[in-house]
C-alpha cells in the first residue's frame, strides 16, 4: 500500500462514522491491533443511548466496528489475520451465534451484553470465551479496559529454537525473516531525519486516524504543544495513549509505512533510552548489586503456549519491552490478579523472569538497551525497566506449574536467524517441492562423541596395563627375550585390524592370524621367543617363555594357542602373580570370544586375590571387565577409577573417565570433555610426549561450541590448540568469525591475517580481504579498510570465469537467475522459431521452482511465445497469478508444464531436423514432474515417435526409459543446442555469482565512504550495489531498502553539516524521496524503477 493510499484510508477512519455493517471496501486499516466488534440486532436504530456507548467504548479502544447481521460480521471476522477480536454480543442472540464465534481463533474474548445478567451469566461454563456478562454501560467499560491493557502489554514474540525438526525449521525459517526484516525496518527508521515538518506529519496524521475521539485528540493536542525534545519521549511513552499502542502495533506488525510516520517519536524514544541506559550501566558499575531481576508479565492462547514448550530457546521482542523490578506489579500487568482475565481460560498467563548479571559483559555490551524509567514515568511505583526495539533473550528454565519463564539476555538469536535465513528464503519463494528437498538446518549438525574424541587420544599414548607391564618388561637376561619384548613393544603403538569383529562374523577363524602390520611384528616377536623357550634350562625360565609365547598369539588373536599355553602356566605354578596373571588373559580370550561367563568366572578370580596383589593389577581387570560389556559396565569403570586414583595412575584414570563419559555417566557435555582433556594434555606435557593430537581435539571442540552459538568456550578450546600448534585455516577462519560476533576488531583481523597467509582458496581470499577492510573501518582506520575492500574487488573482479563465489543464503534463487536469463539471452540472438520457442520453454521450466520470485519473467515469457504461436497463455497466467486459494501453486505448475508440454509437440509437429528431441522433451516434462499429473495423452505422441524413428520400443518402455528413448536404434538423435551455448549457461552461471559477490562489496566500500563522511564517493559505491540487486528485486527488496535509507541519509547529513552549496530545497527532496522508496521497497512484490 503507498502512503497516498494510507492517507485516503484515514480521511474517514471507519470508527469515526455511524456506519452499521460496513462494507469491505468502507473499511480503514486498525493501527492499534485490538479490534473491537459490537454485534446487536438493534444497532440499525442508531439511538443516543447507543451512540453513547459507543463514544465510551471508544475511549477505552478506538477502533471498534458495529453489526447488526451476524452472518456479515462472523464472514469479515474470519478475513483478519493479526489483529485482536474483542466481540461484544447481545443476550437476545447469544445462543444463536456464541458456537459459530467462540469457534473463530481469531476471536479472543466475548462479552455479554444483555438486560438479564443471571439469564446468560451460565453460558459462561460452556464458553470459556466469555470474559464476563454486563448490564450496565460502566461495567462493559471497565472490562474492556481490563481487557485491552492486558491485550497492550502483550508483546509478539519471535521465536527461534535449535529443535531439528521439521515444524521447527519451518517456524524458524519464518522467524528468521521477520527477525532480519525486523533489524532492516529498525535502520532504516533511525536514519530517518528527526524534522519538524516529520513531528506535523505524525500529528496530521493521529488527527486524521482519531476523527471523533475527543479522548485522544485532547493528547494529541497536548503532545503538538509540549513535545520539544527527546527528553519528553519516556514520559509519553508511559501513558495510555495513542504514541504507545500505535507505535509498539506498527513494530509488532513490521508496518513499515506507519513506522515512517512515527519515525520522529521512534528516534526520540530510542535515543533517550540509550542514554538512560549509560545511566543505569554506570550506576551499576560502581554498585554492590551482583544481578537485576526484572519481571514481565504475558499471555499465551493454549495453542501458542504448547509450541513455545516444545521447543524453548531463544526469544525475540519486537518492539519495546516493558519490565519491572517489582513481581506483583509484572504479575498485574500480566493478568494474575484480574477476576475478568481469569474468567475466561482460552489463555495461559506466564510470567518472564530475565536474570541479568552486572558484570563486565553487560555493562561493555553497546547491543543490550535498558533504562531505568521509574523516575521519568507517570507512574513511578511500578518501578519500570524498558528495553529498547529488538531485546534478544535464551530461555534457561520453565516452571511449568508456577508458569513462570526464566530467561538470560543473549546475542544468540542474531547468530542463529543468520543460519535459519537460506531456508527462511526458500520457505518464502520457493516451490514447495524445492522446499521439501532442503534438509533445513542442516548446519545444526548432531554432538561430537566426545568420550570417543578422548579416547581416540588415550590410544596415541598407549601404555600397557599391569598385567602386560609384568610379561614385557621383567629383568630377564637373554637376548632373544629382549629382542622379542622390543617387537611386542613396537607392536603396541601400530594399528590393529579388529580381529573380534572378523570372528564374529565368520570371516576369520580364531586360529588365523592376520596380515597387517601389527601382526607382522607380532609374529616376529614370537620367532625370539620361541628361540628364548628352546634354549631354556631352568623352571621358572620355563614358565616366563611360555608366559610371552602365550602372550604374543593372544596380541594377534591366535585365541586357542594362547588359551592352551596359559591354562598349562596355571598348572606350573601356584605364585600369585602367576595365577592372576594367567586368569586375567583366560578371562580376556573368553571374553573375545564371546563366552562372557567364563570370562567373568576367570576375571573374578583375579579380584578374589586383591590380598595378594598389588592394586595395579585389580584396577586393570576392572577396566577389563567393563570393556566385555557386561550389565555391570558402569560399575566396572567406576571400581577401576577408584582404584586407579588410590595408586596415582594418571593416564588409566583419564581412560576410565573417557569410558564413563562414553557411558553417560559423567555428564556427556562439552564442559566434561574439555575439563578431561585438560588433564590430557598436562600429562603430555609432564612427560614430555607431543600433545599435537590433544591440540586437534580442542579444534574439534572449538568448532562444536561455535556451531552451537558457545563462543567464550570455542575461543577457550582455540587458545590452547593454538599453544599445541594445531590450529589450521578454517580454524582461524571461526576464530575471526567469533571475534567479529564479541566486536573484537584487532583480534578478527589478527585471525583473518593468518588465514590469508594459509588458504589459496580465492573466494577465502577475497572473503579475507572484505572482512579485514570491514573491522579496519570500526576501528575508523578509514585506509586501511578502503585498501582491503578494494583489493577484494580486484580479486574478485580479476578471477577467472570458472571461479564461482558462493552465497550461502541465495545459492540456489541466483543459480536459477543465471539460467534464466541465459535462455532469455539466447532467444534474442536465434533467428529460427523453434530455437526461439526452445530456450522460452527451457526458461519456463527453470521458473517452475520459484515462481513468486519470476512471476514477471514467466508472464513475459508466456506472452512471447503468444506472438509465435497465436495462443493466449499469458491472458490465463496472469488470471493463475491472481487467484489466491490452497491450491493456487500447484494449479500455476500444473498450467506451465502443459504449456510446455503443448509447445514441444507443436514444435515436433514443424517436422524440422530436431522433431525427435522435441517429442522426447515433451515426454520428459510428463515423466519427470510425477506429483503433478498434467492433463495430457502422452500415448498417442510416444506412438506417432516411434512411428517416426520405426523402434521396436512399446510405450510404457519409452515413457519409464527415456535414456532408453535417447538411444532409438536406426537413429542418431541431434541435441539442439551448440557448444556455444552450453558453455554460455556456465559462464552466466560463475558471472552471476561474481556480480552478487561485487554488489556486497561495494555496499561494504560506500558504508566506508559513508562513515568517513565521504559523500560523493559513498553514493557512487552504493549505486553499484543498487545496480545489482535491482536485476533481482523482489528477493533482495531489504538489501534495496537498506541502500536506498543510506543514500538518503548521506544526502540528510550533508543537509544538516550544509558542506554543500547545491540547492538545499532539492537535495531535501531527494533524500525525502529516497526514504520513501525505502519504506516502499521493504514490502514490494514487483520491481520499483528509479525516479
């Protein structure tokens, strides 16, 4: 809607005339957001008494529509969408038409009024509606008031979730856009110019908008006469006017027109908060006060209040927050206290509770606006807290009894709407088959097994247990014995092939050994053994080179030797050692073996003689225990942790904790793993082993708490991987990222630095170049950034033509673009119809995946092909595009594949060389779109096709195989298109990206420009980027927004300092007008042409 149109809107706002049913068309737009119907048969009389009635109801909600035939009323109640329906009925006919309205959802609250309060007051069991039954004018007024500040103090919520699931992604992709378009809105409205002329639009236009409320335009009159400054906006904010229900309904909606029109208070209001909350910061600072607890009261319907539960996260207001310091007062505002509130049950009263720590976080934190107002509002004793436009909070707990919300301010739902913003658009434009295609927030990718992570690092710093200790390393003077054990040694720190699973398989037989290296070496060590027992001359040498022999063919799973020479060492010797050593091998070969009662018979055995031996060897049969899975796993680890920590092993306890994080018995969270992985890497420097390995895994840990918004931990994990020199490119590429999100300019740049030096990727490179000129200009080094910025455009600019920039938001919208325009390209430089007609078809089919996104292009392309072929497809489809029902997408695809379909088989039907291919795509077009089912006989032109080529192929073959189609015998099928022009599709294609990468470039280099005050220099860049993105409009509409309010603010600028002598009348004027084509072009569906 333009301005223009808003005006005429208002010259007879529908509540300001007497008017009983009004017609849709009479109907003015609410700007308030409560919507209050009076629905009685007799208000066709029109007498003082109702007259008077209304004037009250109008004075507590302006807008207020009468009705005296229900059947009108209930059809224009079920055409709102946003706004609140407050229905006041009369007893006479309740029972007639209560069901069909209490059904409606848009329908908040009903009231009853009537002669007879006892006659109706029981309707009030059966509707839950129904928020009281009146008699009296007063009493109905005084609900309503109720009422309607409980409906006031009800902020509209933008809700994002990390939830995976597909009704979330989806509530997320739409929250993502309002949250963005929120943002772009909030910009462009504060570089508005504050004027006088801007304040006398604002009054004209309440004036306007009121017309018969003498309530409200007693403060309209006062606010023209006594608002001078922005000091004055609090104070107006506080009362219950027309400033506070217009404002926060135009931000809660995102009216952008209404917003304009209020951008003078808007500025005002927001300004004096953020000087207030410097105020507060600096009070804070130097107080003793640890946390503000701040309270808010709120209503959800059941319907809003089961989705927020589901998946609670993160929370965005989109106007400004009113909070209080003081419990009873947030409940009050909240309806807890409210008999007329509580009457009816369709709503969920919740109370808010934000906990904000005073620390160095909050108080440096420029994003986070808050003011203490208490002081400068009307109403002191409810000790009032404000939030400016946009506070963005993470929801920590639900008390789901008390209804009570805890929640934490949060810069996450900036970092998380930017992830959600690629299927935000598609949810937007796309078709829904491409939108079904699309994971969703794939980027939200599943947590790391983190006790996996640790134990993968336990593995490269092998130790052998107790048990293995004993065998290997005895002091045993014989050459063979120590040259075997140095194999066993060496054969620990290789890999090993997983014999078990072999086994357990059928692939691999106990007795066969395998062919890796590991086994290699064990084998090697067994010949030295084995050399050592043949030239054994003494008993006790006798049992230690069994022992080793026995020991090797368990190392390479030769289970039934093994189990042979140790049960024969248990006949040999009754020593201790011997004895729980033998047992423990008989009870790890049982159990590879998968005989786990025998397995644990032997282990048990082992910890019957903890008398006898030492510790070391009980906590390595417990780790051995566990590690056979048993149901006794977990108590398992924990006896062998125990035991560990009494003989200070350090390494076997970091192992038992793996395990048991593994298990979920240490809390499997990132905090556990990093807090283990410490210790990790302390042993590694304690005994002086390379800790490269540990430095990879805090990596891994940085990148899993940067993608789930953890910055301080990821930046915590990247310090110390940095210290172990494990720190590649794509890591200090998250670690500029994350420094840019906490506004550290010098360390991002430091980052971005390193990567230039590592990376050889040029999208990375020109990425560098952009991010390092960007941080350059927040710290005001003005050259510097200029430098970088440009030098990416030269990059950028200078690569080669098979060099595609990605763009991770609009991948697939400018893939589509580039094909499109290729095709449209093309036809223009054919001479031959059909050639013509081919590449239109092509284009079409491309469009098919958004089609609101080419509804133009697909018009004119329709309209083309009429010139050609005499048809009127594009009368039909513009007909298509204006009907808006539940099947309006699928009857728009269904038109244009049989369009297609009908222009391949009149072009077929030319019989020029590539008839065939012209038949064969038109089967295509049939074959492929299964979903949608277009109304064509393809059998009778397969048949006519094979009656051409004469192949043997039946129908059904030729329909289910077009490859088979492809490869008709007797005939060599010409494929229409040249090389040329296949390449030209690529080219477009990598150009197409170029150019998009170029636009946000030259955005960046004007913003530059702009700040450096610049201005001349700052218009040209963006003029650039304008270029651009206007070849694509409608989704780029915010970024044009955006652009045009930063022109027009530079011409403001220039205006305000007068740096230039040029007519300042006119260069008002363009800088008016480029503000209104901002606030125009945030809402478009077409292209806006320049003036």
């Amino acid at each position: 809607m333009s301005r223009s149109h808003l005006n005429q809107n208002i010259l007879l706002p529908i509540q300001s005339v007497n008017t009983v049913n009004p017609s849709p068309d009479s109907i003015t737009s609410n700007q308030e957001g409560n919507t209050l119907i009076w629905l009685d048969e007799s208000l066709n009389s029109m007498n003082q008494d109702i007259l008077k009635t209304k004037e009250m109801l109008r004075s507590v909600n302006d807008y207020i529509l009468l009705f005296d035939d229900a059947g009108k009323c209930l059809e224009y109640i079920k055409s709102i969408d946003n706004d609140n329906i407050l229905a006041i009925i009369s007893g006479k006919i309740s029972n007639a038409y209560l069901p069909l309205l209490h059904s409606l959802s848009q329908v908040k609250v009903i009231l009853i009024f009537c002669m007879n309060e006892n006659l109706y007051k029981p309707l009030q069991n059966d509707y839950k509606k129904i928020a009281a039954v009146c008699t009296e004018q007063e009493k109905l007024v005084d609900c309503l008031r109720e009422i309607i500040r409980s409906f006031n103090c009800n902020a509209s919520l933008i809700h994002l979730s990390n939830d995976k699931s597909k009704w979330r992604t989806q509530l997320n992709a739409t929250d993502a856009y309002d949250f963005k378009k929120q943002q772009i809105i909030k910009n462009v409205i504060l570089r508005m110019p504050r004027t006088e002329e801007s304040k006398q639009k604002l009054v004209d236009y309440c004036r306007l908008y009121y017309k018969g409320n003498q309530s409200e335009l007693d403060k309209i009159d006062s606010f023209d006469e006594h608002y001078q400054c922005p000091d004055h906006a609090i104070i107006c904010y506080t009362q219950d006017s027309f400033l506070f229900r217009m404002t926060n309904n135009a931000l809660r909606t995102q009216n952008a027109e209404l917003l304009e029109i209020f951008h003078y208070y808007i500025i005002d209001l927001s300004r004096s908060l953020a000087l207030e909350s410097e105020r507060l910061k600096k009070r804070l600072s130097t107080s003793e006060q640890k946390v503000l607890s701040l309270y808010r009261g709120h209503q959800f319907s059941n319907e809003e209040y089961e989705d927020f539960i589901k998946s609670c996260g993160y929370i965005v207001f989109n106007s400004y927050i009113s909070t209080s310091t003081n419990i009873e007062i947030a409940k009050s505002f909240g309806g807890f206290d409210s008999n007329i509130i509580q009457a009816y049950s369709d709503s969920i009263r919740v109370l808010f509770h934000i906990h904000i720590e005073i620390d160095s976080k909050f108080l440096n934190n420029d994003d986070v606006i808050l003011a203490d107002i208490s002081k400068r509002s009307h109403f002191e004793e409810e000790c009032e807290y404000l939030f400016d436009i946009g506070a963005t909070f993470e929801v920590i707990n639900i008390d789901h009894e008390q209804k009570i919300i805890e929640m934490i301010l949060s810069n996450e739902p900036q970092h998380l709407s930017e992830t959600h913003l690629v299927y935000a658009y598609l949810r937007k434009y796309a078709s829904a088959q491409i939108i079904d295609m699309k994971p969703g927030d794939s980027h939200l990718l599943p947590p790391h097994d983190y006790g996996e992570l640790l134990l993968n690092i336990d593995k490269t710093l092998q130790r052998l247990d107790a048990f293995e200790t004993y065998i290997l390393k005895a002091s045993i003077d014989n050459e063979n014995y120590q040259r075997g054990s140095e194999y066993c040694l060496e054969g620990h720190l290789l890999s090993r092939n997983d014999l078990t699973l072999f086994i357990k398989h059928g692939i691999l037989d106990p007795d066969e050994l395998g062919v890796d290296e590991y086994t290699s070496t064990y084998n090697r060590a067994l010949e030295y053994f084995q050399a050592f027992h043949d030239t054994c001359d003494s008993n006790d040498s006798r049992q230690w080179s069994l022992r080793v022999v026995a020991f090797a063919h368990y190392k390479i799973g030769n289970y039934q030797q093994s189990q042979k020479h140790f049960i024969k060492l248990l006949e040999m010797n009754d020593d201790p050692l011997n004895l729980a050593t033998s047992y423990y091998f008989l009870g790890s070969i049982h159990g590879y073996l998968f005989n786990y009662t025998d397995s644990m018979n032997y282990f048990n055995k082992v910890l019957e003689m903890i008398d006898d031996i030492e510790l070391s060897y009980i906590a390595a049969t417990y780790c051995k225990m566990a590690w056979f899975g048993d149901q006794n796993e977990e108590q398992h680890l924990i006896c062998a942790l125990n035991t560990y920590e009494q003989i200070n092993e350090e390494l076997p306890v970091l192992k038992c904790l793996s395990e048991l994080l593994n298990l979920g018995r240490v809390p499997h969270t990132i905090d556990n793993c990093i807090e283990i992985l410490d210790h990790y890497l302390k042993y590694c420097q304690d005994h002086q082993i390379g800790s490269y390995i540990v430095g990879e895994a805090y990596c891994t840990l940085g990148h899993e708490s940067f993608v789930h918004f953890n910055y301080d931990r990821a930046l915590e994990c990247y310090r110390k991987a940095i210290l172990n020199s494990s720190v590649g490119e794509s890591d200090y590429e998250i670690l500029a990222d994350i420094y840019i999100k906490k506004k550290d300019s010098k360390s991002a740049i430091e980052c971005l630095e390193k990567m230039l030096e590592l990376t050889t990727n040029l999208q990375k490179i020109v990425d560098c170049h952009s991010l390092i000129g960007r941080e350059h200009s927040k710290l005001n080094n003005f050259d510097e950034s200029l430098k970088y910025l440009k030098e990416s455009v030269s990059i950028c600019d200078q690569s080669d033509s098979d060099i595609k920039f990605y763009d991770h938001i609009f991948d697939l919208e400018l893939e589509r673009k580039s094909e499109t325009t290729t095709c449209k390209s093309l036809s223009k430089s054919c001479d031959q119809k059909n050639r013509i007609l081919y590449f239109y078809n092509k284009a079409l089919i491309y469009s098919l995946d958004f089609l609101k996104l080419f509804q133009p292009e697909i018009i004119c392309l329709l309209e083309s092909v009429d010139r050609f072929l005499g048809t009127k497809y594009g009368e039909t489809i513009i007909l298509l595009f204006k009907e808006n029902n539940n099947d309006h997408e699928t009857s728009i695809t269904r038109f244009i594949l049989e369009t297609s379909f009908d222009i391949y088989i009149s072009m077929g039907d030319t019989h020029d060389k590539h008839h065939i291919f012209y038949y064969l795509k038109a089967l295509e077009i049939h074959h492929n779109r299964q979903k949608i089912r277009i109304d064509r006989d393809t059998e009778i032109y397969a048949v006519k096709l094979i009656h051409i080529v004469g192949s043997q192929h039946k129908y059904d073959e030729l329909v289910k195989s077009l490859h088979e189609a492809r490869q008709i015998p007797t005939y060599q099928l010409e494929t229409i298109e040249t090389e040329e022009e296949r390449q030209s599709f690529q080219k477009n294609y990598f150009l197409e990206f170029k150019r998009n990468q170029l636009a946000k470039i030259y955005s960046y280099i004007g913003d530059v420009y702009l700040k450096a005050k610049i201005f001349e220099q700052a218009e040209l860049y963006y003029d650039k980027s304008i270029e651009y993105y206007k070849t694509f409009s409608l989704l780029f509409h915010l970024e044009l927004a955006d652009l045009y309010s930063k022109k027009a603010h530079a011409f403001h600028i220039q205006l305000e300092q007068q740096i230039i002598n040029t007519d300042n009348i006119a260069l008002n004027t363009k800088s008016s007008a480029l503000f209104e084509k901002s606030i125009t072009t945030i809402k478009y569906e077409r292209d806006v042409q320049d003036d």
